[in-house]
C-alpha cells in the first residue's frame, strides 16, 4: 500500500554558484550518486566479504559479500517501491548495529527516498519531531531497542502523538522480516549528484536536533579523501562499535569509507570490551573508530584480555575532547596506532595522520581534510585571533553545508561559515586543540545533550516550579548531567519520581540527568536571566566537599 501523500521536501540552502563551480573544477565534486555507489564497488568486489554482523531476520551471525549486499540493497529498494515509497520522500531509519542496517541504507538510497538517519536510543519525543519536521512517508525499525525496548509499540506511540497534533504517521517497515524476491531489481531512482540524498542530526543545541541536507557530490568528496588520508584499501577491515548512523562511523572514513575502497566492515551490537576484542580476534579487524568513553573501557581491560588483538592497527578516537594522558595509553595498551577525529555532521572533518609525530597525534585534534576548508578563529565579537589563542570556530567549504533542513542558515554568518559552538586553539601546523564547547550543551560520552531540551520536558511535571540543568565533569564520560531544579511547594519530588517522569515523557535515556539538586532560588545575571556559570560553580563546590568528606 502506497503511504499517505507527502508534501515536497522543503528547499534547502545549498552552495553559492561560484563556490560549487570551483569544486567542481578542483574535481571534489564529481557526478556519482548513491543510488550508484554499491552497484560501482559490486562490480570490482563482487565475492570479497563487504558486511560482517548480526541479522535481524534469522538471528544469527551473517556474512554478505558486494554482490550479495547489492542484491538485497535491490531487494529493499522493490519492497519500498511496492509500499509506496517514492524518490525525495523521507525515511525515518532507526535501526541497530546489523547488515540490515547496511542492506537498507543502500536500498533508500536507491530507492531515490531521503534517509533521516536516527538513532536506536532516540523515542516517541525525538521521534515524534522527525516525522513531523520532515514529513516522514515511512519509518524502518527493528530488533529490540536500547533496555529492551519495543521500537514497534514506540512507533505506536508516535503515531498517536502525530494523529493528535493533525498529522498523518509514516508506513512502518520492519527490517526484520524476509526481502521479496524480484523477478527483475527495479532501476536506481534517477537523481542528481548536487541534489540532496539523505538528512542527518545535529547535535541538538537547542532541542530537537536539526536535520543536516547532504548530497552526494559534498558527502562522497569527505568519503574518499578521508579513506585516503586513513590509509584504508582492500585489506581493510573495519569494527563499528558506535550507533551506525553517527556521522563520524558512517564516512569518516567509516562504513562508506571502507566500502568505497573494497574493504569490510564488522557491525559489532555492542562495544563493550568481551563483544569488541573478541571480534577484532575473529574477524582480525584492522581498523575500528571509538568515543573516549568506550576507549577508556578499552585501555584496562586490553591489559588483561586473553584475546588476540594483534591485527589492529588504527584506533580511531572522536565525538569528545580525548585527554592527551589517555592518548598517550592507546599505543602501549592496544598495540595500535591513535587517530583523532574532529569534525561535525555538518561537515568538517579534521584528522591527525597516521605518519605524524606522536606529540600532535596525542595532543590535537587533526588538521582538515581539504585545503579548502577555510577555518577562522574569532573571539565572541566575530574578530579574528590572533594564532595560539583560544576563540570560536568557524569553518566553510566543500563538504560543509550552508544551511538546515527547514531551519535555514541559522548558526551560519551572513558570508557562509558554520558556527560551530567549539572554542579551538589553531597551531602553526594548521592543527586543532579543542578547548572548550560555547554553547549551554552537554556532551556526555559523545552523544550531545541540549540542556534547553531537558528543561523543558522537567517543567512538565505538575509539581516543579523551574528547573536548569548544567554539565558536572566526570572522569570516564567527560560530562554527566546534573539538573538543578526549584520544587513548587513541599513536598519536593524525589530524583526516582523525576526520571520517572522523563521516562513517561519519553525522551531519550541518555538525556536523563544522572544527578538532581532541589534549591530554593537560582542565581541571575544581571539582566535577570539564570546564570548557569553560577550554578556550575556551585556544583563545583558541591561536588568538591562531597569529596573532602568521603575521600576516595
């Protein structure tokens, strides 16, 4: 059955004429397009191994070659194509760690439709927001979500939330279930290499993470310059131990990466230090990519593992500020040779290299992988500073959007550059350090927390007069989330009826904030605004006495 009709995507804000002529002329743009990207490498690897992990039909461990994976890449593109999904609508794809992940990817894009690239952890809340921003025409699930979660009574759920505000859901599609069997595998979906393919998230710096547009002559330029720069070929073989639909496992040079150079790619269902190690001895894995937190998991428990990890050669570290201490481990407890990765859904990417001396390799986070990334570095006036000093980035250039799906160019200065929200320190080398976040988010292991978003959803309970949530350092994550909240009266809720609340209220676990502080005033500036620097700091003490009581 056809889904419901859709309105047209919404225009996006690409690229000044003069600036797409002069990558195209620089040969960074070039005319392939995704519906042809896997049928191209099918055709020089056909029997190499292209994706190695869990199914979700048969449950169990599974290994498709390039051919098999165009094969059922064409399967899916049949089975969207007789729901009723047709070219530039958008689909919501939400699935785990599998080569259905893969399979589908491929067959969306195929298909001619728009993937909107959510993650297994986000519920009705952030879901419900998706198929309304994007007017979504179907929605792919399947497997148990994060704590066992149903994504299947989830997708209910949203679809009860769109019925009530007056929209119509998206067709839900179940990865799990058997492929058709086409008689003929229908033709790639005729789209343009400078029309947008796919939607991804930002990092949500004020809610509801924005929808990213991204086309394949951008995309696929930081595809293959990023498989160049990390050294990956045929011999490749790739663990992806983070969410697959995370910008920096996707192409940097992550699943993409290593299948435009012939390699494989290894879907690991979780990175905890047994599932990881024991596939990078069984599948000898070569290269994986990690967040701080899974790496500092990683460090101990490599010294005491009876697993082989000698095949490994890069460790790829992004998504959060790596502590230069902890870098300087990856070498002597891993075997393997450190990558930083700094970069943005949006679009920069910066790495070290892998022939680089171990000081800017422990210490930074990479150079960018154009030369025509511009990047400036400019105090809160917009001033550009001096080289060495700390300030804002921003960044324009190739690969680096110009504008937000239905936002616009908000984060964007009138002449084009991306406002980041990091504060940087640029080297003479042309390297990044990574100070610092500008914006009121939180970065909890990697995955971005908008403190907006969490207080918004806290004021909901009935018995809450304000709320104002704030980051509190910790060791192994980075940043925890700690929410300061004002109870309306006594008796005030207790921290358990308040995660509760956030359950019901269905928003991510992650978002949840690992700490409650009830207060009876917040401290202003002096405009009359809460000052979240003071409430920072009075968590800083806080958490200073607590330690001074019970040392550890």
């Amino acid at each position: 059955m056809r889904p419901p009709p859709r309105t047209d995507p919404a225009p996006v804000t690409g690229w000044p004429a003069e600036f797409a002529a002069r990558y195209r002329a620089l040969r960074y743009w070039r005319d392939e397009t995704f519906g042809a990207f896997l049928a191209t490498r099918a055709d020089r690897h056909a029997t190499r191994t292209a994706v190695v992990g869990p199914s979700l039909h048969t449950g169990r461990w599974t290994r498709l070659t390039y051919a098999e994976l165009d094969r059922a890449a064409g399967a899916v593109h049949a089975r969207l194509r007789a729901a009723g999904v047709r070219p530039r609508d958008r689909v919501l794809l939400q699935l785990p760690n599998c080569v259905e992940y893969a399979t589908y990817l491929f067959g969306v894009l195929r298909s001619g439709a728009w993937p909107v690239f959510t993650l297994p952890g986000h519920r009705e809340a952030e879901l419900t927001d998706f198929c309304r921003i994007a007017d979504a025409a179907a929605h792919i699930l399947g497997g148990p979500g994060p704590r066992g979660a149903d994504p299947r009574a989830t997708a209910q759920r949203v679809a009860g939330r769109l019925r009530a505000t007056g929209h119509v859901p998206p067709l839900v599609v179940d990865a799990g279930a058997a492929l058709p069997e086409p008689a003929t595998a229908p033709p790639p979906a005729e789209t343009g290499a400078e029309e947008v393919a796919f939607l991804q998230l930002s990092g949500g710096t004020t809610g509801t993470p924005k929808l990213i547009p991204r086309t394949p002559a951008d995309y696929l330029y930081s595809v293959r310059e990023s498989a160049r720069i990390c050294g990956v070929g045929p011999e490749t073989v790739m663990l992806v131990t983070l969410p697959a639909a995370h910008n920096f496992p996707m192409s940097s040079p992550g699943i993409l990466g290593v299948l435009h150079a012939g390699g494989t790619v290894v879907m690991a269902p979780d990175p905890s230090p047994p599932t990881a190690f024991g596939l990078i001895e069984s599948e000898r894995v070569t290269m994986t990519s990690v967040v701080p937190p899974v790496l500092q998991a990683w460090l101990p428990a490599a010294r005491r593992t009876g697993h082989d990890l000698g095949s490994l050669d890069v460790v790829q570290v992004g998504g959060a500020r790596l502590a230069d201490a902890v870098a300087a481990r990856v070498g002597p407890d891993l075997g393997a040779r450190l990558q930083q990765v700094f970069g943005m859904a949006e679009g920069l990417v910066n790495y070290t290299r892998l022939d680089e001396p171990d000081d800017l390799v422990t210490g930074t986070q990479g150079r960018p992988i154009s030369p025509d990334d511009e990047i400036r570095v400019v105090d809160g006036d917009g001033r550009d500073v001096p080289p060495g000093t700390e300030g804002l980035l921003l960044t324009r250039g190739p690969y680096t959007i110009r504008g937000y799906y239905r936002a616009g160019a908000a984060g964007f200065t009138p002449d084009g550059f991306y406002r980041t929200g990091d504060l940087v320190r640029r080297l003479p080398s042309g390297h990044l350090v990574v100070t610092g976040r500008a914006k009121d988010q939180i970065n909890r292991g990697g995955e971005k927390i908008a403190a907006e978003e969490v207080e918004g959803h806290l004021l909901a309970h009935p018995r809450l007069r304000d709320a104002a949530v704030v980051a509190m350092p910790d060791r192994f994550l980075g940043e925890r989330v700690c929410a300061f909240v004002i109870p309306d009266g006594p008796p005030a809720p207790s921290a358990a009826e308040l995660r509760r609340h956030l359950d019901e209220r269905g928003i991510a676990g992650y978002k949840v904030p690992d700490r409650f502080e009830i207060v009876a005033e917040f401290p202003v500036s002096a405009v009359g605004k809460t000052s979240r620097r003071d409430l920072r700091r009075a968590l800083t003490d806080l958490l200073r006495a607590n330690t001074e009581r019970s040392p550890r």
